[in-house]
C-alpha cells in the first residue's frame, strides 16, 4: 500500500510499505477514505519529538471502512464506515474505566520509554512516535486499528467524510479544551491560536455557554476564520499588545478561562524574545517554547482556569509558577480523552449545531502528502487544514 | 540490604552504605590535587621534580581539570561507580605523563620517581574501590517496587517490581498459580510444564541466545495471597520467586509485587553485558509484570508495529520503524491470539 512516512527531520514521503495485518484479536483493518494532516504532525515534522524512527508512517486522524477484524471484535463488521479516535485505548483498564482513555494503561507496548520521560506512561497513539507504542499511522491507505471494540465509532447517517473526520481529534480535543474551563453563564474565553483546534474551541465554548470568546493569533486569515466562522472577537498578537487589549475588553478582569491551543511551537512577536526560546530549543536546552502558555497565565482572571490542550513534549524554562501559584489558578490539560466525545459531538453534528467541515482549506491526494505539510507549516495559501484523500 | 531506590529518597545527603566513605576520601583527594594543579601548575610541577616549562603547565592544568571533573562527579553523584573507574584511567594517563617527563625534562628526578610511586599505590586504591562499587551495583539491582524483602534469595541477582491488575485477586493469583501460563507474559521463559504436585520444568532463553532449564517446586502457596517458587538442585540457572497479591484500594483490582532472585549467568560481567543491550533484570520483571497486566485486562500481549513481540527489554533499545511487517506477524508465544 501507499503510506506517507517520516524520513527526518522537514522530511516526508509516500512509500510502498507492507500491507498492515492482523496482530492481535481485537483488530481490525481499516481502507481509509481520508485522512487529515494534524498541527501535532508538524511538531513530529519538525523533528521535536523525541523516538521517531526514519519509515514510520505518519497520521493519527482518520475514518474509513472495515475490511477485516480480528476473531475478538463483535462490534465491528466489514463493510462498516468507522472514524478511528487517536489515542488507542483498552477499555478494561482503570483508566479507561475513569473515561481517562488517553492515559490508558495497556495500549503502550513501549511503555518503558514513556516512563523514562514522564514517570508514567500514557496511551499509544497512532503514528506518533516510538515513546507513544510505535504504532503505525493512518495517512495511508490502509491501517491496523487495536482495540477496534473500543475506540471506533460507527457512521451510519449519510453525512460526508468531511463532517465527521475531526471527530478522530481536533473536535473533541477543542471541545475538551472548553469543557475543562467549566465554563459558568457571562464567562469570557480567551484561547491563544487560531488554528484548526482553537477553532473547534471556540466554537465549543459558545456550544457550552460562554459570554464571549477571544482569539489570540497573528495569521489575520485564520483570525477571520475565528471571526466568521466562530463569531469571536480576536486579537492580533503581531499588531497589538495582548495583555493590554485582554484587560480593556474584559474590564480590567481578565479572561475567566484560558485556553492553550498553541503548544510548544508558540511564536513571540519581539523576534528577540522569540529567539530566546527558539534557540535553547535548537540547542535542546528545553523543548518547549512557551510564549503563549506563559501570556496565558498573566492574563487569567485570578482564581481563573488555564485550559491546555497544545502539545508538549517535554521541558519549559522561565514558565510563571509565582502567578499561576498566587492568582490561584486552576490548571486542567491532557491529551483528548476522545472515546468519551464521540457519540455526544456525534449527535451534535447530526442535528447541525455545528459543521466541522468548516476548517478544511486544502483537499490533497495522499501522494501530494509532502506538499501538504509544507503548505500548512509555512501557512501558504491561507492554509487551517489539509485532507488527504488515499 | 538498603533499597537503592529508598536511599535515593534524599539525594543530597550522603551515601547510606559503609564503605562509600572510600569514594568520598577518593573525591575528594582529587578536588585536593585538582585546585593546585588548575591554579599553580608552575608549582606543583617544580615539586614532583618535573622541568617547569609552557608544556608542562599545559599538561598539568589539564590533569587539573580532570581531577575535577572527576572530584564532581565522584562527590556529587549518588551511583559514582563510572567516575571512580575514571579515576583509573586518569592514573593510568598520569603514569605515562610521568614516565615522559622523566625521560625528556626531569629536573630533579627522585622527585618525579616518589611521585610516580605515590600515583601507583593511589592507582591501587582507585581499582580496588572501582571494582567493590561495580561488584555491589551488580548485585543490587535497583528496583520501582515498594518495600524491601529479604527472602530466601537462590541467587545474588534480584530484581522487583510491582503493578495494579483490575481483576479479583483469586482470578489473579489462580492465572498466576498455572505455571503453564507464564511463557504468555514471561519474554524470557518458552515453556513451563507442570511435572508434579508442587513441581514444574522450566525451559528460558538466557542472553547470547542461550537457552536454560530447571525444576522449581513451589515453597510457598496462600490462596489469593501468595506463591512462592524456587529451582531445585542442578538447575543451570539457581533461581526463586515470591508473587504477592494485595487489594488495591476501592475497585481497582489487585495490586501484585513480584521479586526474583537468580544467579546471572556469567556473574556480573554478564549482568553488565545484558544491562548494554537493555535486559536489566529489574526492566525485565517490570515487562514481564506489564505483559501480565495485558494479559489479565485484555486478554493478550497488547503489539505495535515498532514492538511486534510486544513489550519487550530489547525492543525498546532497537525498535523497528512503525510501519507493517512484511512477514506474518510474530505474536504472542503460547497466547490466545
């Protein structure tokens, strides 16, 4: 089959690879019909992930169609049109049965390492690193899905790919993003990004009640997409000092919840600060970049919530613990625990409260893959979000 | 026996074990010798007797740096077996700075001669402690287990570990007390077969591909709570091992602390071999504990592309890029696939 792999560092491309089998009994195999180039892919294309291997094929956001599962999979049958969530989950464990399903305790085989870094280790999660199970991902034509009894959800009404592909990650992840800002009748939001899961957390917060939503990014044309799409009112940072701007449309109170939805690629509009972090995540002095996090916690209204939903991978210097520590604010992150989100955002999208499709800008064939990370890492062509049709 | 991994619990008090002091004396002998040589190489030179010239200073500082490099290292670490070794090497390089410099440009050659005398029995001391921490190292392996139990060990290698299994201890300890069904979550063990009441063969793959064999009888059997086993006589690789089951708390299942004890084969050497390609024992019995866990929660050895046999110690030195095999997949050995 055609896979997109990682080939080092701003490097992929399409290979003949092996057609994926059954390993274990709760698979199953998957034809994929689309497939969707994740803002976390470009961190991996980036080359700051640690525990990629040349040859792993990419993509952790994709639906397609049963044909074969494994003799343990009695909820699945060939010929069912399935979108895949991206953390694989075991459903049994004590996580999962918390609905903590990316923090599953069984599905890393590579645990090991996971636990060298962080203490603990957390789901794997398809295409995304040896550290997170080495499994293989799904923009390709074809994937072995584990654990097909517990992660994939059935579509069964006739909507298109387009409108329940995001169900794999950036809308539950958004919609987790909100969620966990508890959001009380005359909140404000202010979620820092304006890519394609700060869109889905924009519109979640007003999905889940909030006053007012404010985005925070420099690209004006994703800031429109905020604008018109998600009704926010932005900011950008590029232009405007963001703090200031935070305090005069909030009252001097400043957001009630924050949300991340940046992670550890995050911009500076001073090029000297900027290049403070840049260079010691070059260098590997830290491996996050943290300008956003770090405006995050000063603008949060005190006793506020800071919601972080952008990718980490590891270490961050200078993060603002005395502010977060006196303002009292309430930290809530975590990959998406996405099994939990399926069915309700589901049925959300089916009676039209929202059309996720909203985000897509390019629609690529799986061999024009490398055209595509590079179109949405350098933001050419007003480029949110690539789909690669296999 | 102190559990390393307790006594790390305060890392910048000293090491808790007699005989550390030696180390101690050790980095701090080389702070003593390393300041001097940095800041007046033209000194210390002249009083070994060596010819107090540009070369010399070069070399002496860099001995300098050295020694404290060393003095950090030995002082500062809680495990400072790697930097006392370095210690041996660093003499073994004074020696031959020596040895040059009283073949070109001793000035006062008795000088250097007691120097370079002073240098062997400190090259002794050096060996002699560098060689006691490794043998001790090889010995303790350190573990993420919770408390530290002096059983009947059956060999100087011991490892622990410990897991939470959501499922009733009697189906727990009633699994594990089929020792047949240990080649599913056991890397290292191919097939265990039941021979008597309270008797078992064991066949296991040892490093360099070798393959091993032995009876155990089971010394110790509590329902629900613990097993017990140990080889017998003649067994190529001595060996025993103690299962506790304990309630977790509230409904989360069981929580298992597994310790084994053995003779490596090859002694240390062999432990420090099978630690480079990544099979350190206690690595391997907290695989081996997480490969259970598969087991009894999901019903099978949970495989990716990358670790196709499933955890294992080795795979996560040398992992196989994430795309399918070409080849059939490997499987579990002995398990419901």
């Amino acid at each position: 089959m055609r896979a997109n792999v990682w080939s080092g560092r701003n490097t992929v491309q399409v290979e003949n690879v092996p057609d994926p089998k059954i390993m274990n009994s709760r698979d199953a195999i998957v034809r994929i019909t689309s497939t969707a180039i994740c803002g976390s892919d470009l961190h991996l294309y980036d080359g700051y992930i640690p525990t990629m291997k040349r040859g792993d094929i990419l993509g952790h956001e994709f639906m397609g169609e049963v044909v074969e599962v494994g003799k343990g999979v009695g909820s699945l049958t060939v010929g069912d049109r399935v979108v895949v969530p991206f953390p694989i989950a075991c459903g049994s464990c004590n996580q999962c049965r918390r609905g903590l399903f990316s923090v599953c305790e069984n599905s890393n085989p590579n645990a090991r390492i996971a636990e060298k870094l962080m203490g603990h280790s957390t789901a794997g999660i398809f295409g995304y690193s040896h550290m997170l199970g080495g499994y293989a991902g799904g923009q390709a034509e074809y994937a072995r899905v584990p654990f097909a009894d517990v992660g994939p959800i059935k579509i069964e009404s006739g909507l298109a790919d387009e409108q329940v592909l995001f169900l794999s990650d950036i809308f539950p992840t958004g919609y987790m993003g909100a969620e966990m800002c508890d959001i009380k009748p005359g909140d404000v939001v202010a979620v820092w990004g304006a890519g394609p899961v700060a869109q889905f957390a924009i519109a979640s917060a007003y999905l889940l009640g909030a006053e007012r939503v404010i985005a925070i990014d420099r690209f004006e044309y994703r800031l429109q997409m905020a604008r018109e799409k998600g009704g926010a009112e932005t900011i950008n940072y590029a232009e405007t000092n963001v703090l200031e701007a935070l305090r005069e449309m909030t009252g001097g109170r400043g957001p009630d919840a924050c949300i991340d939805a940046v992670g550890m690629e995050a911009h500076h509009h001073n090029p000297g600060l900027h290049a403070y972090d840049r260079v010691k995540q070059a260098t590997r002095l830290e491996t996050d970049r943290g300008h956003a996090l770090r405006q995050a916690v000063i603008a949060c209204r005190p006793g506020g919530t800071l919601s972080i939903i952008g990718v980490y991978g590891g270490l961050m210097d200078k993060f603002p613990i005395g502010a977060l520590m006196n303002k009292g604010l309430t930290v809530r992150t975590g990959q998406c625990h996405v099994h939990r989100y399926l069915r309700p955002l589901l049925q959300r999208i089916e009676q039209g409260e929202i059309d996720p499709s909203f985000v897509v800008t390019h629609r690529l064939s799986l061999d024009d893959a490398p055209t595509g990370y590079e179109t949405f890492k350098h933001k050419r062509d007003d480029c949110v979000k690539v789909v690669l049709k296999p | 026996m102190a559990d390393p991994v307790q006594a790390s619990s305060s890392p910048s008090g000293p090491p808790g074990r007699p005989g550390d002091n030696v180390s101690r004396a050790l980095g701090l002998f080389s702070a003593a010798l390393g300041v001097p040589q940095v800041v007046a190489p033209g000194r210390v030179a002249r009083l070994i007797g060596l010819k107090d010239d540009g070369r010399t200073r070069f070399w002496m500082r860099a001995v300098g740096v050295r020694e404290l490099a060393a003095a950090t290292g030995i002082l500062t670490r809680r495990r400072p077996t790697g930097w006392v070794w370095s210690r041996v090497a660093g003499d073994t390089m004074d020696l031959a700075l020596l040895r040059a410099g009283l073949g070109r440009k001793a000035v006062r050659p008795t000088r250097t001669v007691i120097a370079t005398g002073a240098v062997l029995g400190v090259t002794a001391a050096d060996a002699a402690e560098s060689v006691r921490l490794t043998r001790r190292e090889a010995v303790q392996t350190p573990s993420a287990s919770t408390a530290s139990q002096d059983g009947k060990a059956a060999g100087p290698m011991h490892a622990r570990a410990a897991i939470t299994v959501r499922r009733p201890r009697k189906e727990v300890y009633a699994f594990w007390h089929d020792f047949e069904n240990m080649p599913q979550f056991m890397a290292h063990v191919e097939s265990v077969q039941i021979t008597g009441i309270r008797r078992s063969h064991w066949v296991a793959t040892a490093p360099a591909g070798r393959r091993v064999e032995w009876d155990a009888e089971m010394t110790a059997d509590e329902e629900a709570k613990l097993i017990a086993w140990r080889s017998l006589e003649g067994a190529d690789v001595e060996n025993s091992g103690t299962v506790r089951f304990l309630k977790a708390p509230g409904d989360q299942g069981t929580e298992i602390q597994l310790e084994l004890h053995y003779a490596m084969p090859g002694g240390a050497l062999g432990a420090a071999v099978a630690k480079l390609f990544g099979e350190e024992p206690s690595q391997q019995v907290r695989d081996d504990l997480r490969r259970f866990k598969q087991v009894m929660e999901t019903g099978e050895v949970v495989l990716s592309d990358g670790s196709p046999e499933g955890t294992l110690a080795i795979r996560l030195a040398r992992q196989r890029p994430a795309h399918p095999l070409e080849s059939e997949p490997i499987g579990t050995k002995g398990g419901p696939s």
